[in-house]
C-alpha cells in the first residue's frame, strides 16, 4: 500500500501534463497491441508455409502479399507510435522536473523559521535534489518504456486465450510466478532499503554541516575526528544497503533464466498439444514470440521495479517535505497590510514554542509612530521573540500583535514583511554581486537610489574599490568582504527598502568606532518618521531612544528613557553599571 499510494502521488502530481499523460497511455496501448500483433502474424507466415507446397502459386501469394502488407503496416505503426511515445515522454518528464523543483523551493522558503530549526539545509537540499531525479526518472522510464509492458500483461495477455486457451493459460501463470517473485523480494528488501536511505541523507547532512563550518573544522582540528564521523556513517550504509542489494541480483539472474524457462515450457506443452491435434505450429511459433517479447519487458521491467524500489525513500521524504505546513499560515482572504504611520501595538501578548515554556507573558507595549524603541535585557529574556512576532515568524499564544490597528493574522506575509526593514546582529548575504544583494528587499531601485543608500550607510566608498565595483561577487555569506564591511552592506539594503517599521539587532555591533559614527549618524535620519526598534545588548547604543523596554524572563520587567531607569536605580541601572564607566553613566544621574 505503501508503494502504491507513493506512485499514485508521483503520476498525479503531473498536475496539468495529466491530458498528455493521457495521451502517452493510449500510444502505449497502441505500442502493445501492435508489438502483440508482430508475433502472431509471424506464426501465420509459419502456417503459411508449412501449406505452401499443397496451395496453387496465386492464392500463396496473395495471402504472403496480405500478410506481409499487414505486418508492414504493423512496423510502420509501431514506429510512429515508439516516436510519439519517445517524444511526449522526455518533454514531459522534463518538463514536470523543474515544475516540480520549483513547487518544492517556492514551498520550503515560505516555511517558518521552526521548520529550519529541526531540519539540516543539507537534508533539504539533497531531498529536492534526489526527489527531483527520482520523479524525472519515473516519469520518463515509466511512459516511455514500462506501460507497454503492464498494458501487454493486464489487457493483452488475456487475450492470448482467444488464439488457444490452454497455451495461454500457461503464459499466464508464468507471468504470474514471476510477478510473485519480485513481489516477495520488494517485500523482503523494504526495510533494508529504507534504511539504507535514510542513511544516504545522513551522509549528505553531515558533510553539509562540516564544509559551512570548515573554519571551526580546522580551528579545533576536527579533520579527523570529522572524516571518522562520515566513514562511520557510510560503512553502515553499506551495511544495510548490500543485503538489498543481493536479494536483487537473485531476481536480476532468475528474470534472465526465465525468458529460456518460458520458451522450453511453451515448446513441450505446445508439442504435446499439438500431437493431440489441439494446437497448430503456427500457434506455437506465436506463442513461444510472445512468451520471448513478454518476459523480456518483464526483465526490463523487474529493473525499473528495483529503481521504483530504491527511489521510495527519496520521494517520501520530497512528499513529506512539501506536505509540511507552516506554522503561521496565510487566511484565505487575507488582506494587504496598510501601513501609513507605522504604530506597532502588543496587546497581552504570550508565547511559548511547541512544547517548551513560555517565553512571553502578557507582554503590552505601544510603540507610537516615528518613535524609536529599544529592547534590552540578558540573553533569552524574550527580545528577539518579541520581533519574530513582529514579522510573524511566530503567531502568539495569545494575545494579539497590531500594525496600525491591523491584527497580523489577518494580513498577508509579503504585504507584512514587505513594510519591516531588518539588520541583523550577523549579517546574512548571498553569494551574488554587491548589486543583487542590494537590490534583495527593492529590486526595482535605481542605481542613484542605490548609490544613496550605500553612501549613507558608509558603503559606497568600500564598494568602488572591489575589482568590478557593484558587480563583484562577494562570496558565500559574503566571506570577501570583512565584517563591517558585510554589516554596511546590510544597513545599506535596509536603507534602499525604505520601510515604514524597522528593525535593528545589534546593527552597528561589527563596526569600528569611526565608522559606526557614521553609520549611526545615517541610521539616526532614516529613523525620522519611522517607527524604529533596536535590540541591544550594548546599552551606549540606545541611549537616545524614546523608550526602553527592559525584558526579564518574557516579562517587561520595566519601561521609560534612558534617565528615566537610570533614576529607577533598578536592573537596568544595574545592567548600565556593569557596562558603562562612570563617566558615561554619571551625566544621567546628575540630570536626576
């Protein structure tokens, strides 16, 4: 059931090629019927010529004529057919490929930050990968070489009963022994062959691991300990995948023994049929074609049967990738997020992840609009929480997260996002031009915006002297660059969006002092007007915030200026203390 339900997913995933899919099924059948036919005609030659010598020379070549010009017919059929099928098949095999990758790469970059959590990108590459080829190989084997087969064994092969019953009785059960067989061998290699699979992603999650952390790799000197670790995991893959392995060379040998088995077989049955006057030579030439034609599809056959065997575990796991759902989905009449000013309200807001504690509790704040709001507090306090709610990375438990009087859960994620301008604590680019990463949250900026932009954000000047300016290719994760470098460019495309709310985690915390000068001196005109959050652990960096909301344990433990908690003398003055001199935090108190 298994198997069969996986398949029946891989032929209905088509989608839209179901009519050419179609289409292929019908000159399949045609390709059958006409590869059925090739046989019998050639055992009426056979008849015709063992009563040669007793017909007059017209009517033998009449009926060799009209059978010849049958079986010409046939050829030509059976050729166009075989084109046809070859054609259709290979466009539509890579046609639905890439469909099919692109429905998995859309489906998993819309999945939430918790799916990530639990899974290894490496796993996630490798199954669309795997998954991808596996549907390809099916689809193309299957229609363009193995439906004939099962249209000859389920609709065909009855009829062998209709030319003589009783060798076609023997055909069929011979057919049946051998489906049996493979049968009892997928049975028997399942497990193993699962196992075998779920082993082959390990190999690809662990050797993705290591090579994105190479430098820790190295630092540590992992090297060993990290290739022991991979050839452990091979070598029982190997173990569970040569028993597999084994069980199908047995059926490779039987399937090539079984074609001589069948002919032998319909040979002495046919003789003995035919001494008793039951069966024609003709009719055992027929038979033994057909029995020769069918079990060698079937031998083919039993290989594509072992490749559907071997790819199930891909494709389960590209199915169940794809039926993963988010946990923040979209409402079917989701509206698009109008954000004029900007106001961000949390309303009793609580949060716990699946399973775990609370992280949030009834957490209430209002951030007016053009006002820039800081969150502190130790790490795990609940800060960057409170912003994945913002973005809806994360719905509340409960409680309610608004922007400008708007519930999130009722706006779409792209009008959401697309209002939140974001800078990480560790800034995130990819492997493409200076330009491309730029141009990630606007990609309809002009290059005086984008110059602007990075001018402002103390970038431009590092940008024109990398060897081809805005087009130069930064590296993965931008490893080219230095990290302020990387920190500027981040600012920079935070810039160029020009969003109405954004967001700054530590955005200044890989810079130097002379240009983080700067940089926060461009920050601080690009807040105006913009409702500004800033998840700091350094409190110099929010000292000209118009509020701060200290966090404890998912609780805003408390609230107000700079100077208003400085004269609080509670723990964010304790906090300010164990970071700041004196001399930095005495002008707070004497203003007190």
């Amino acid at each position: 059931m298994r198997f069969l339900k996986v398949y029946t997913r891989v032929l209905l995933f088509l989608g839209a090629d179901l009519k050419v899919a179609l289409f292929l099924g019908l000159a399949n059948l045609a390709v059958a019927t006409l590869h059925f036919i090739d046989p019998v005609l050639f055992g009426r030659v056979i008849e015709l010529l063992g009563r040669a010598a007793d017909m007059p020379q017209a009517e033998l070549w009449h009926d060799a004529t009209r059978l010849l010009g049958i079986w010409a017919a046939v050829g030509i059929g059976g050729i166009a057919a075989n084109g046809a099928v070859a054609l259709q098949a290979e466009r539509l095999s890579h046609r639905n490929r890439l469909r099919a990758m692109s429905r998995y790469y859309s489906h998993v970059l819309s999945l939430p930050l918790s799916f990530y959590g639990d899974t290894q990108s490496g796993r996630l590459m490798k199954a669309m990968i795997a998954g991808s080829e596996s549907l390809f190989g099916v689809w193309l084997t299957f229609f363009r070489d193995h439906l004939a087969t099962i249209l000859s064994a389920v609709v065909l092969l009855p009829l062998t009963l209709f030319i003589n019953w009783k060798l076609g009785a023997v055909l069929i059960v011979l057919v049946v022994v051998f489906v049996t067989v493979t049968a009892v061998v997928i049975q028997r290699t399942e497990a193993g062959q699962l196992k075998a699979e779920q082993l082959n992603s390990a190999l690809s999650g662990t050797a993705q691991d290591a090579l994105s952390n190479v430098m820790v790799v190295q630092a540590f000197t992992r090297l060993t300990a990290e290739t022991r670790l991979f050839s452990d995991i091979a070598a029982e893959f190997i173990r569970h995948q040569f028993p597999v392995l084994n069980w199908w060379a047995l059926v490779s040998v039987l399937t090539r023994a079984s074609s001589t088995v069948a002919v032998i077989v319909i040979v002495a049955v046919g003789t003995v049929l035919h001494v008793q006057g039951e069966a024609s030579v003709g009719e055992i030439v027929s038979f033994m074609g057909i029995a020769t034609l069918l079990i060698g599809r079937l031998e083919s056959a039993v290989s594509f049967a072992a490749a559907l065997f071997s790819r199930l575990p891909a494709l389960e796991e590209f199915f169940a990738i794809l039926d993963a759902r988010s946990s923040v989905p979209e409402k079917p009449d989701a509206v698009k997020l109008v954000a004029t000013a900007g106001e961000v309200v949390f309303e009793t807001v609580g949060f716990a992840y699946p399973g775990g504690p609370n992280i949030l509790t009834d957490c209430n704040f209002v951030a007016r609009p053009g006002t820039t709001v800081a969150l502190v507090g130790q790490t795990g306090a609940g800060k960057s929480t409170a912003m994945a709610l913002l973005q809806r990375l994360w719905d509340p438990s409960s409680g309610r997260v608004l922007i400008d009087g708007q519930d999130l859960r009722d706006v779409t994620l792209e009008s959401l996002r697309g209002a939140i301008g974001v800078v990480f604590q560790e800034s995130m680019l990819f492997n493409r031009t200076i330009r491309e990463n730029l141009l990630t949250g606007r990609p309809e900026a002009t290059d005086e915006e984008l110059e602007t932009a990075c001018r402002l954000a103390d970038a431009h000047e590092f940008i024109i002297r990398q060897p081809q300016g805005y087009s130069t290719m930064i590296g993965e994760r931008g490893s080219t660059l230095s990290g302020g470098q990387r920190q500027r460019l981040a600012i920079a495309r935070a810039l160029l969006k020009d969003p109405p709310i954004l967001i700054l985690e530590e955005a200044t915390s890989a810079l130097d002092a002379a240009t983080e000068a700067k940089v926060s001196k461009a920050l601080a005109a690009l807040m105006v007007g913009r409702t500004t959050f800033i998840i700091a652990h350094r409190l110099s960096t929010v000292r000209d915030a118009d509020e701060i909301l200290l966090f404890d344990a998912g609780h805003i433990a408390e609230r107000g200026s700079f100077s208003e908690l400085l004269a609080l003398d509670g723990r964010f003055a304790k906090l300010v203390s164990t970071q700041l001199t004196p001399a930095l935090a005495q002008p707070a108190h004497t203003a007190e």
